[in-house]
C-alpha cells in the first residue's frame, strides 16, 4: 500500500472485527514515523512477515495535505502482542538509512 492517504493494514481490519483481538488496546504511545518513505518501506516489510498494523498519516485535510506536523509525519497503531517487533523492525530500518545515506 502507498500512502499520501491514510491507509489501513487489511490484517488490522481483520483483527479489529475478531471477538478476541478486536479488544485489542493501544495502551501505548505511538510509533511515530519521520516521513512518507519510511511509512512505505514499514508498510511493505510488516505486510510481508503478516503482521497486523495501521498507519496513520498526519494531514489537515483543509490545508489540502500542504501541512504536516513538524515532529512526524504519522505514527502506527498496532496490538500490543507486535509492538516490540514492528519497533524491531523500524530502527533496523533506520540504522540501516544511517549506515548507507544516498
């Protein structure tokens, strides 16, 4: 999934109708995300290994999408049960941006 919208992980969806997992609280701060490239290659990487996640861009829809936060560009929203991993995941990506800069 691309963003540039909000876009929603159809894993999550499937979770949140689930009677066990729709119960599922997002008890914790947010994973926050740094810009539009990140959210894609998170996006990719969480759907290849099935994990259940939503992320959510931040955008004011009457600025016409010209006006984003300043401290993130959105922030994913998952189970408690993935948070640890899909953090995993986010910082090897960014170590990796780190290590290798264009």
């Amino acid at each position: 999934m691309k963003f540039g919208q909000t876009g929603i992980s159809r894993k999550f969806e499937e979770a949140r109708g689930d009677p066990v997992l729709g119960a599922m609280a997002i008890e914790k701060e947010p994973i926050f995300l740094q810009n539009l490239i990140e959210a894609n290659l998170l996006d990719s990487l969480l759907e290849q290994e099935d994990i259940p996640h939503y992320i959510k861009e931040y955008r004011d829809p009457s600025f016409k999408g010209s006006w984003h936060f300043v401290d993130a560009w959105g922030h994913v929203e998952c189970p408690v049960e993935v948070r640890e991993r899909i953090i995993s995941i986010l910082e090897a990506v960014r170590e990796e941006k780190e290590n290798h800069p264009l």
